[in-house]
C-alpha cells in the first residue's frame, strides 16, 4: 500500500467517525448548491466547466489524504496521501430525468447522500447536475465527517467562491486560494510521528476495551445535568441506511421583521419556524407528543479567525424546550426565547470526545447484540438536533455563476431520524431537512409546514 | 421489527454472500439492458411507463424478502418478509449527462455498480435511464447474490420479456407472469420453521469457529486436484471499493462461423477472443506473464427444467489455458480447445459450498488481520473468470420497447480484479466486463482489443 511510511496519526475524536461508521450510518456531511448560470452560457457549459476544472490538480491536502489501512481493531488510526488520486472519480457529472424539477433534484439528491464514501480513496465526492428546467445547474458535495463537519465544510465552500460575477478563475471543489505547499503538511520527521503517536495512545487508553460502557456512563452523567426531559416520539427510533432531503429557501427579511417585532433573536425565530412545522407535521402524523420537543441546538466553539488546516469538530450544545404544546405561535416563541435565555445561562459544554462518545452510544444497538432494542427502551436525550451554520453575507458566484441556494444535508444517528440544518445565504436562509426514508414520512411536508409557521408568526407579531 | 413471528431460515449458500460481503467486495450480480421505444414514444414515454409500472404492486416474493436482523454472529441467517415495500425506492428514474453517448451511460453503470444495497429493505434496485442521445433508453438492475445468481437473475429478466413488440402488459422487474399464490411462499408451521433451523445449523457446525481456516484447506486440496498452474498478474490483487464497467456487442455469427472453419465450439471461440483481448492489454499494460493466464469458467448445473422459486447458487468450474504466451490466434484457439476438452474428462464439481469457502478466502485478508497480504503472497487459483450466462435466442421486447443489448456485471473479489461475463440475446453476444477501478485502469481498451482479436481470428481460420 502506497504511502505508508509517512502515515500520520488521525486524532482521535476524527478516527471515531470511521469507526462508528455503518452501513446504516454513513457518517458524511453534504451540501447542495443551486447555480444560475453565467450569461450566454450553452446547452455543454457544464460539462465544458468540468473538463477545465479537473485539469485543476492543486488538490488541497485535506483532500488527497485516505484513511491508511487499519492498524488494530480500533479502526483506522492513521491517514495515508493518496499519491493516484483519481479526480475523474471524485468529480462527477449527472443529469436529472425529465421534467427536471427541485422534486427530481431532491430524489437523487436523497439516493447520493445514503450511499457510504470508498475509504480506500479520499472521503470526498462532488456531483454537478444538469437539466434543471429552470436551466439552473447544482452541484452535491459530499465529505466525510472524518475530515470536516458542517461549518468546515461551509467555510470550505465560501473560500473558493467570490463576490465578483466577472471572476472566472475560482478554483475546483478540492482546490483552495492558499497556494499549496510543495511538500506535504503530515510531520514526516521520526519525533513527530512518535510524539503523534503517543498522543493517540493515551487518549484510547481510557476508552478502549468498552467504548460502550463508557459512553452509556458519559450519557448517564449527561443526562443528570440535562434541564429539560425529552419525549419518545416518532422521531426517536432506530434507523435504516436511506435517506430523504428536502430544501428550501425563505427570504431573512420576513424572520428579521418577525424578530425585530417580538425582541426575539433571530435564531429564537428560526427555531420557533421549525417548532411550528414540527407541530404541524407531529399532527398530520397523529404523534404528536403531550410534552414539548426538545431541540439540541449545536454552538460552534472554533475561533472565528482560524483559517488554518486544523478542522476539529468543536462544538457546544444547547437544549432547547421547543413548546410544541402550544398552540399559539406567539406563546411558542416566548417559551423558546425563555428556553434559550436560561440554556445560555446554564450552558455546559460537551467536550468533543464527550459528542462522540454520545454518538457511539447511538450507534451501539446495532454494533453491541448484548443490548438490542437499546434506542427503544431508553427515553432519547434531546428529539432532534437544529443547527443554524454560518453561510456567506452577500451574493456569491463561482466562475460566474450566480450562488441561489445552500442547502446542508446532515448525519443522522440511531434515535435521531430527522435533522435540520439551515444557513444564511446573501438575503435568504436556505434549509436542508435530512430524514431516515423509513422513519420519516412524507419529509416533504415540512417545507409546507416550515412556510405555515413562518406566516403564523409574522401574523402574530404583526 | 415487522415480519419476525415468520422468519424462514436462510440456506447457508446464500446467508454467506452477506457474511463476506463488505465495502470493498459488494456482493450483487448487475445487468445493463439497451432499449429501442417503441415507435411514437413521446419524450415523457419512460416517466409514464415508470408510473403505469409502479401501479402494479403484484411482487415476485424474492423480491418482498429482507434480510432479518443478525440472530448471532455469524450474519444474517433469516429472511423477513418487508410489509412495507417501497417500490419507489427500489425503481428509480435516472439521467444521463450530455452528450448521452454510450460512454456516460457506462460511467454511470459503473457508479452505481459499485454502491451496497441497502440490507434494511428487499436486496435489489433497478434504474430506468433517459437521455442516449440515439433516443434509446437503459435499465441497470442490481440484485443480491444472496437472493439470485447471474444466470437466474438473467432468467428472471426473460421471464417478464415479450416475444410479441405489440405486448404492452410485460411485468415490471419485480413481477412474474405467474400469478403469485395469495399467502407466503415461508414456511409458517412451528415444524417447518424448526427443520430448517436444524438443518442452518447441522451446515454451521462444521465451519463456524474458523471459516477462514477451513476455506484455506479447501483451497489447499483444491489446487492439489488442478491440472494447471496460474502465473501472478496485475489481474490477482486486492481491490477496492469501485468498479468500472465496459460493455458491446457482437454478431453471433461471426463466431459461428469461426467455429465452423476451425472445427471449435463457439464456446471455445468466445474464450479465444477473450485470450487475445488479454494478451493485448497485458501488453499494452507491459504486464504480459511468461506463463499462459489461466480462466475459471463456470458450468451450470441447475436443471434447465427448473422453473421453480428455488434459486440456488449451482455450478460447477472448467480451468481453461488461455494460451495468452502464444502470438498466433489459430494456435491460441487450439490450446484453448484442447483443454476444454480435457478439462471436461478431468472435470471436477465444485460443491457450492467449496465455492463460498474459496470466496471467503479470498475476501479474509480484509476480515482477519492475522494474515495481512495473503493474496499478495498465495499464487492465484486462476486468473480470471469467463462466463457464459445463457440468454435470451430470438429478439424480445419489453411494453413494446426492443431489447437491443443485455449486459452483465459481476462481483469481484480480492485477487480477481477483473471478471468479461457475456450473454447471447438474438442474434448478438452482449458481452460485460467488470472490473476494479484502482487495479484494471484504461478497462474500456478491452473492447478494442476484444474486437481486434474477433477479426484475428476470421482471418486466422478464414
């Protein structure tokens, strides 16, 4: 195998991705991206747009490193380069079938992100699609939680788009503004690979031989200092390996008026938007629950201004009661404005290793036979997680065309069968709904019921 | 889980295809099939036959099964029947990129045969593909070894066929024209469900502890009763994840008429063509051994009568010389000939159950660490497998549609890194050939020279 000499250790808290990875919990993050072409751009555009970028092969680092073959039964501890990275392979060209509408986009959209990525290259794959009928084009991307999370993956995106329609040279999906360095990040030096080494050593000492039994206590811990009890629901089942997105984007102006009128934030709105559509949803489900939803809302703890290659997944979390009891939106949004208030106060921040032992946990039913029926029989932590990730502030373009959507599709867990991600994208907030296709029903209904709540909102504020 | 209470043992033969199937070694036989619409074919005809055929809910009950959830740790050893079928899931409505050419259908083919079927659901998917720019339409399907092998998967693809181009009530890929009985086709008495656990387990006891080890025995007293010896190629190596996928076809009577001159079987013809496709990419490759390459080719031994639900994985193995160490084609195809001859007086049933060991050995050095690079170090069996797989002898059609071409992909396992499985339909041979992305780069050469070495051959025995 190529590479080996210079395999540089994987941290922990990344390895733990592959590791709890399984076929029914592909562990990538992905992104649609909507595009309105350049002016006079032809019928072969894409595919013309394609052919020039894959001659682009200044791939950043993060993406020409594979995981190296296991080293023990703890997964794959270390990266190897990939020194055959096959671009044709990773960047790929599809068509939607006739008639070409946002509904064939979100069907083939859903099949890509269910499919596991191939560890034995890169964990990354990016899919421009023609024949929208509206002659837009978009294109999925898909990397592994390994290499990148939500916001990373985001961050990734808006650094090789531009401001300028006229810029004609922003770079590949693997490639970056930052010229590459000649030589490769990994420490290839003796020391560092053993001080690496060592490093990854103690961090499994504590977890090795019951990574089980230890999560299920980090859990326990949790839920001792957890302000609010979550209800079983429909949502909080074990789950299968396919998916359903769906995505949509509404105007920020109508949840800043909404926010400016009721001295709520404008992420107390936006969670009380999806309080409502959950409602309504629940109801058409005939399983709405009698006490609120709790929503975990994740707070991103990286620093603003590191712009290096680190990528950890740092996050924080807050719970958040989503009064999904109430009837009337107006008192909804108060109890979520109270909620959120107090969990900022209360604030407790899980370490990264903490997460990931919560999602091991998960995922265990499935891995440990000792405790089948595990999701079942315990009341889950939180009902689902809402995450709001920073997108771009102004329109953006990528080789003159016109940015019109993001819309994140997320990772989804073992009694978590449903997750909703949104970002802010120049006037817009673009949603993207990631459900298991067997779990969650008519996932598409959350768009209409996403656009109900908005209006009952604003009529209550009015 | 639904189904439970009338979980049918499944026979080991075929829970086997599951236990050894991982990422790098999906265990699903393919096919490709070209159509020509019927005349007057609008552009929405495929979308409309796709709805009109997603109506008939009459499901063939191999395709209704799932594979239950793990009993133990030896895999999945019990069927379940899914009453929540999801046909749209499992029938898709694809596109092609433009400009539509052969070439992007292949691309796409090799996606998706390179993709694990989702074990939560009935293991098969099939694709109907718009876009050829000749105005053709495709249809990949994708089932489970576990569930059909090539050739029934084949049968079963001529069952819902049509001599008849004005029959427009033909079966979706998931009917039958048998009209299904109106209860379960599982066994449903305590005593039956009993005997058949009997008999799983009788079949396990022998091998349960340590597959790996008795598959290598099988392997050793194998090779012990085999008449030749097979050089290491680029072919016998550990593969990946991807597959990449060629496919034409040719007049069958070109290689009649070779076999007629030269006093062959066409079988044999179709075994020299494939030599000499070999030695050419081999040489282009600079990889040609000294030693002749040496073909697996596998013989049917089901009853051709056999036209029950049974669907067991039996076949026998001729190891053919390939003469690839020869430049002349005519003393190619007398090798070639010769030793079929031989190898049938010295032919040697393999049991399926041997079969299924060989496999898991050859897949055991991704699954069992204490022997890392064993495909590297143990000469290969044989080179390559050449199958055969019978099809349909006169023109069909499907609703109206002309089936021009049927094309099957096989499974690859570690060391056998390229498959060439071909098929007669009319009056073609429609031949598929499967092989691992990263180890058989530049596949679609074999096309070229297989054409190359047909011509060879004409004027050889001419």
């Amino acid at each position: 195998m190529r590479g080996e000499a210079l395999m540089p250790m994987m941290p922990v808290t990344d390895s733990m991705f592959l590791l709890i990875e399984t076929r029914e919990h592909p562990m990538h993050v992905g992104g649609l991206q909507l595009f309105t072409p350049p002016e006079g751009a032809g019928p072969d555009h894409l595919r013309t747009l394609r052919e020039d970028l894959l001659r682009n092969t200044d791939v950043r680092p993060l993406f020409r490193q594979r995981p190296a073959r296991p080293v023990n039964t703890m997964g794959y501890l270390g990266w190897a380069e990939d020194d055959a990275l096959d671009l044709d392979y990773h960047f790929r060209h599809s068509a939607l079938p006739r008639p070409g509408r946002i509904r064939e986009l979100l069907e083939l959209t859903s099949r890509w992100h269910s499919t596991l990525l191939d560890r034995h290259r890169p964990l990354w794959e990016v899919h421009l699609v023609e024949g929208l009928n509206d002659g837009r084009f978009a294109m999925y991307s898909k990397v592994h939680h390994a290499l990148l999370d939500g916001v990373s993956a985001l961050r990734h995106l808006q650094s090789i788009l531009s401001e300028d329609p006229a810029e004609l040279s922003c770079p590949p999906p693997w490639g970056s503004r930052r010229p590459q360095p000649a030589g490769r990040r990994v420490p290839t030096s003796r020391s560092a690979l053993l001080q690496g080494t060592t490093r990854v050593v103690r961090q499994l000492a504590g977890m090795a031989p019951a990574a089980v039994k230890i999560a299920s206590e980090a859990l326990r811990e949790q839920r001792l200092t957890l302000p609010l009890q979550a209800p079983r629901t429909m949502l909080n089942v074990p789950i299968g390996g396919a998916r359903r997105f769906a995505a949509q984007s509404w105007p920020l102006a109508r949840v800043r008026d909404i926010a400016t009128a009721s001295g709520a934030s404008r992420n107390d709105v936006i969670l009380a938007m999806c309080a409502g559509a959950l409602r309504d949803y629940l109801i058409e489900q005939r399983s709405l629950p009698d006490s609120p939803l709790v929503a975990m809302v994740p707070v991103s703890l990286r620093s603003r201004t590191d712009h290096g290659e680190a990528h950890g997944n740092q996050v924080g979390a807050l719970l958040c009661d989503l009064g999904t009891n109430l009837s009337d939106p107006a008192e909804r949004l108060a109890v979520i404005s109270r909620s959120m208030s107090d969990g900022k106060r209360l604030f407790r921040q899980l370490s990264p290793l903490q997460i990931l032992l919560l999602s091991a946990m998960n995922v265990a039913p499935l891995a440990a036979s000792p405790v089948p029926g595990f999701v079942n029989n315990t009341p889950p932590p939180f009902n689902i997680v809402i995450s709001n990730v920073p997108g771009p502030s102004r329109r953006m373009y990528w080789n003159g065309a016109g940015l019109d959507g993001i819309y994140p599709a997320s990772v989804l867990l073992d009694g978590q069968a449903l997750n909703i991600t949104l970002t802010n994208n120049g006037d817009n907030l673009d949603f993207g709904i990631t459900g298991c296709r067997r779990s969650v029903p008519h996932l598409q209904r959350l768009l209409i019921h996403l656009d109900t709540a908005l209006a009952e909102l604003e009529s209550a504020t009015r």
